[in-house]
C-alpha cells in the first residue's frame, strides 16, 4: 500500500522533489506550448514566493498560482480533461486516461508566465478520490513528464494502466459481502480503490502483476514531479479507499 503522508490534508510538495518544482514545471510548460504569452499584469512583488495549486477532479483540472505571503492568487486557468475512455469490462467500468489528464494539466500550466513559474516553492496537489490506477516504479523515478504530457505519446507495457474512478461499478453487492471486514470508520464500496484492487486480483491477475505501485492520479503525479519509487498518499485519500484505519493513520493489516 502507498505510505501515508500524515502531516497534509492534499499534498504539499517543497524540499523533497529531485529538482525545484518550479523548474520541472517550466520545463513542462515549455514543452507543451509554442506560444508567447502575455506577462501576467501583477507588479506588486515580482519577487514573492508562489504556490501552485492543483486540482485533479474527476471531468476538468482547475489550477492556481497563489501569493505565499498574501494568499490572494495571481491567476487561474481550469480545463475540461475529456478523459473517458471505454472499459473492457462494459458499462460497468468507468475508466479514465491518465495519459490525457496530464496533457490537460500541461496545457493549463503552459498558459502560465514562465517568470512566474520559476517562482514556484511548493506545490499543493489534490483530486478525485477513492480511484485507483497502476504503474512500474522505474517508470515514475525516470520518466520525463513532458513525454508523458505529449499528445503524440503512445503507452507500452511498462507504462500505466486506466484510472478506475470512483463511479466504477464492477463491485457488485454479493463481490463486497465475500471480502474481509474493514477496519475503517467507511463503509466499503464499489469504486473505492482497495474493492477494485481485490476486485482485479479475482479477475485480472496477469494485468495486476505487471505493476509493483497503486495510487490515485495524484498520487502519480505526484511520483512522477518527485522521482518516487512508491507512491505516497494522504490519509484523507487512503481512507477514500478503504481498509485504513484514520485513528492510528495506517492501513488494516493481515487482509488478502
């Protein structure tokens, strides 16, 4: 399971990236936009430390550059990630690309200032709960994120698999009577991360087994800004996925 990050209700990245978040991100914007864009007409402080703010929600991605000292933001840009791809399963699935949610998020931040940018101390990431999507830990610990932004990017075997949403319904009632009780203070159900994983071990074995890392979407964003070789997780998202137990923040042990 993805170590829990106790200290943050969406995660705060700073000091324990590979390289400045700031930079990574104008790498990325610059990567994914050929235009010129306007200064962004704040002149209060051209120097202040910036936040970027991220949300990945379940059908548009909204982010923010926010003032560290005044909290007040200095721009916005929000998109509609048209990510639904069709599930092998049928209507029962309800699965996303998250190929394409990453290219909507380049596209976002690449109509930031790039001076702005290079600003950037901290990130803060949130999102949809309760998903879960697979990946290689090799993958997210050398993988660029402007390839992985790219349109033209075509996956392979060791790349990620679909984000399963929380609106998936291949749990049915009688599949979550036969799992073991949770110790949780959430009631399981279908489209929770942990459902789904049991749900996968039954069904999709072999695909399970090509992956060694589990997390939301923006867990992998996430390991992919950081170079993580296992993803971390907030507990507000780990409970999302059931099996986690909020009082002593760690996950119910001696399931299968």
């Amino acid at each position: 399971m993805p170590e829990p990050d106790v200290n943050k209700a969406t995660f705060s990245i700073s000091g324990t990236c590979n390289m400045n978040p700031g930079s990574r991100l104008l790498n990325c914007a610059a990567a994914t936009s050929s235009t010129t864009h306007k200064p962004t007409a704040y002149k209060k402080d051209s120097t202040s430390r910036l936040v970027l703010s991220i949300d990945l929600g379940t059908t548009s991605i909204k982010i923010a550059l926010v003032d560290s000292i005044t909290k007040k933001p200095l721009k916005t840009a929000a998109q509609v990630t048209k990510a639904d791809i069709e599930s092998q399963i049928g209507l029962d699935g309800c699965e996303q690309n998250p190929v394409q949610i990453l290219h909507v998020l380049h596209q976002c931040i690449s109509t930031f200032d790039k001076e702005h940018l290079s600003r950037v101390v901290c990130l803060a990431i949130t999102g949809q709960m309760h998903g879960v999507m697979l990946w290689r830990s090799e993958e997210t610990s050398k993988k660029e994120l402007s390839s992985f932004g790219s349109s033209s990017h075509k996956w392979n075997k060791q790349e990620p698999s679909q984000l399963i949403t929380w609106r998936d319904q291949r749990c049915k009632t009688k599949f979550l009577a036969c799992l073991p009780p949770a110790d949780s203070h959430l009631r399981l159900a279908t489209g929770h991360g942990c459902a789904t994983l049991f749900w996968m071990a039954r069904h999709q074995r072999d695909f399970l087994k090509r992956f060694d890392c589990a997390g939301t979407i923006m867990d992998y964003l996430v390991s992919l800004l950081c170079g993580l070789t296992h993803p971390v997780m907030s507990p507000q998202i780990a409970a999302s996925w059931g099996y986690f137990n909020t009082e002593n923040v760690s996950w119910n042990s001696g399931i299968s």
